[in-house]
C-alpha cells in the first residue's frame, strides 16, 4: 500500500561492489519495466519475502533464456534452500565479503550454488551506492543513506537481528559526510534507512554536528527511549531533523513484554511524543496488530490513542512471521502458520492463527484502524488541530514532509479498498 517508492540501496550497493570493467544496471521494477532481452551475463535478484514469488518467477524467466541467476537478500538468507532451487546461486547474508567472488566465478563459468558471508560486513569497505545508475526523477524522495547496520535489540517479529545479527555497527563520518555532500546538490531532503539512527548515542551526535551545516532536512528510525534524552533531540532537530519513525508496537504492556520490547514503557509515549513534537519533530508511530494480547477492542483503542497524540504519520500493519525471525520460529512450533504463500507476507494479511481473536477479527480490525487513520477527519486533526489548544492554525515545522505523506496514504488507501473489493468480489 506504499504511496511512493524510495531509491534501492542494495542493488546499488552490489553494483558497486561489482569489478569497475563490469558494465551493471540496476532495474527498479516499482518504477520501470524489466528489459525482455537476453545480452546479460549476470543476473542478481535481491528477495524480500512478499516479493520471493515474483523473484522466483524473474530468475526462471532469465535462466530460461540462458542468462545465470543469482538471488540475495533477506528472503534467501532465511530460507536458502528455498531460494536455490530457483536460482544458479544463492548469497547467504550480507553480500560485501563474497559479490566479488560471485562475479569472478560467473565470468569464469564456475558458479558456485552457495556463497555464505561467514563474517560481518567491514563497514570501512560498504562503497558509495551506484545511485548513478538510477532513474532519479522517479522517485519523490530522492537521497536515502544508510549510515548504520543492525540493532542492538532482539525483537521477536523483527527481521533485522536475524539478518544482522544482535551487532551495531557504524559507517566512518570521514566516509559518509563527502557522500551526503554530493547528494546535498540534488535535494535537501533526506532519509536515513538506519534501522534505529540512535543506537549509538556518541556517533549520532557526531553526525549530528557534521550534518547541521549540510542544512538537510531528514527523517530516521529510532526507539523512543530517545525522548528520555531532550539535548539529543535538540541535537538531531538543530541538524535538521523532521520526522522520527517510532515502533510503539502495543499500548499493553504485557504484549511489549512478550516481544522483548521492555525498553518501551507504555507509560511515557504520550510524554515521549510530546517532547519530539516540542523540538519541531514528526513523529511517524508503528503499532503491530494482532499480537497474542491484542482483542477486537485493541483496534479502536490505538484508533485513539493516534488522534489524542496527533501522531503524524501512521505504520500499522499486521503482525507478520517472517521466515528467519524468532516469531516465526515460535508460531510454527505451536502450530499455528497458516499459509506459506509468501505473497500474502505483506504485513496487509493474516498469516497465523491470532491468539485471542479469529483471522476474520484481525482482517477487519486492521480495515478499521488503517481506514480511520487515513481518513480526512483523523489527518486533519493529526497534523493540523492546534497544539496546546491555541486557537489558530499551527502545523509542526515537519508538515512539509508528513503533509505529502498523509495525503498519500490517503490516496493508496483509498486505492487498496478498491482491489480488495474487487479481489473478493472475483472470489465470489
Ligand atoms: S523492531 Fe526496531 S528496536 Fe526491535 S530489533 Fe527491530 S529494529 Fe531493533
């Protein structure tokens, strides 16, 4: 349901690692159309779980017409087997230490079926993305960076520990502020794809100094232990930072708890919130439905809690196994995955058997909730009623970016009810 679409970083990323004699092209298929000819030599998919169909049916197509496939990525790493079997190889984990390999065997006609990255990525050695080989003008928002790898927190549903491991590992300023430079000179927007910007506080305020002068206007991850620490707020908002995506995940206690969230304390995201919003920054909140605490009645208090805390951007999707990831592992072992057709791994549809209501329950609760959310009456109360009831019109300074977002959302909302009817209607 994503209303725009953001610069891939790792495919650029590969093409970078590839030799400089390779001649690469980097295809977005969410913005243009895959070429039906035959010239490659090489071919490399980069699998997410929803997607995993799709890739699979790309790599039988090219390896049909001749041209080797290899896959990567998140997907793969989870379930290699799987993936191998639609593939020539398949790159297990973090593709830095072995893409070179892989394209010196492919040149050699010696592929290998496995290649396994048995060491973390040297992040002195991650290159500057090939952003050249994109089609810039196709994407809303242009600059996205990655400045960090990993998390130091281990959440049950997330992914990112169980493709990261639990490390953290940070990219050298020296390294990254000349390539913020080049791409101040497109735009002044800015995403951090870091999975928590935060994690560590010594570097971010770093970066936070070295950024103030690039006069970026940027939005990042972070958990919001962060608000616990108003001068690093100040910090981030001085250097430029409008928005903070936050994973509230469940207002119960015990739901967080179960998912070793602990260090989300229910009781201080209204007052967490509150701070961010003081220091001009948006705050896009995530809450995952349907975890073994929520019931039907969960959905309307989020619903609330969204327009009491005027969140300005919204993430709710459904709570999601995927492969590799210790909730994954638990629900199997209990039984109650209930397809494994990975397209319907898009966090928009009901995989398991919930705990403590039916699929049909979750199915429509996440309707109701995403439904008001991105109604007119809930954006406009969001991002325009009045702070501290003052009596005039006073958006956040970071509406220049969540506005778009909302009226976005808005849009591919309304646009996801739409074939999902007709989707039903065709079933029946
Ligand atoms: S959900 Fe967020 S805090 Fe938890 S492991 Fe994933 S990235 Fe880290």
């Amino acid at each position: 349901m994503l209303p725009f679409h953001f610069p891939t970083l790792s495919l650029t990323t590969v093409a970078a690692l590839s030799p400089p004699a390779a001649r690469v092209a980097v295809i977005d298929e969410n913005v243009e159309t895959i070429p039906r000819d035959n010239t490659h030599d090489l071919v490399g998919i980069t699998v997410m779980t929803p997607l995993a169909p799709r890739a699979y049916e790309l790599a039988r197509a090219f390896r049909r017409r001749g041209t080797p496939v290899v896959l990567g990525g998140h997907h793969v790493t989870a379930l290699p087997d799987e993936a191998a079997a639609h593939a020539d190889a398949v790159v297990v984990g973090e593709a830095e230490r072995v893409w070179p390999q892989v394209v010196a065997d492919a040149a050699a006609g010696r592929l290998r079926p496995r290649y396994r990255a048995d060491e973390w990525a040297d992040m002195a050695a991650v290159p500057r993305p090939r952003r050249d080989l994109l089609d810039r003008k196709k994407y809303l928002f242009r600059n996205t960076i990655q400045l960090t790898r990993g998390c130091p927190f281990d959440c049950e549903f997330c992914s990112v520990t169980s493709f990261f491991g639990r490390t953290y590992r940070t990219r050298q300023l020296e390294q990254v502020i000349p390539e913020l430079k080049a791409m101040r000179q497109d735009s002044a927007f800015a995403f951090f794809v870091d999975d928590n910007l935060f994690g560590a506080p010594r570097y971010a305020r770093a970066l936070f100094r070295e950024l103030k002068p690039l006069r970026f206007k940027w939005v990042s991850h972070a958990s919001i232990t962060i608000a616990y620490d108003e001068a690093i707020l100040a910090e981030a908002a001085a250097a430029g930072c409008r928005g903070l995506f936050l994973g509230f995940e469940s207002l119960d206690r015990r739901a967080i708890s179960a998912m070793g969230k602990r260090f989300n304390d229910t009781r201080f995201y209204e007052e967490g919130i509150r701070r961010l919003h003081d220091h001009g920054i948006g705050v896009l909140g995530s809450f995952v439905l349907g975890t073994d605490h929520d019931t039907p009645a969960t959905f309307d208090r989020i619903r609330r809690f969204v327009d009491r805390t005027r969140l300005d951007g919204l993430f709710l999707p459904i709570l999601t196994p995927f492969p590799g990831t210790r909730l994954w592992r638990r629900l199997h072992h209990e039984g109650r995955i209930v397809t494994e057709d990975w397209s319907r791994y898009d966090m928009e549809h009901v995989t398991f058997r919930p705990g403590r209501m039916t699929v049909a329950d979750l199915e429509r609760g996440f309707e109701r909730v995403n439904g008001h959310s991105w109604s007119w009456p809930s954006l406009l109360t969001r991002l325009l009623k009045p702070r501290n009831e003052l009596p005039f019109f006073r958006p956040n300074r970071s509406i220049q970016i969540f506005g778009p977002m909302n009226v976005g959302y808005n849009t591919a909302w309304r646009r996801w009810k739409r074939t999902r009817r007709q989707a039903l209607h065709t079933r029946s």
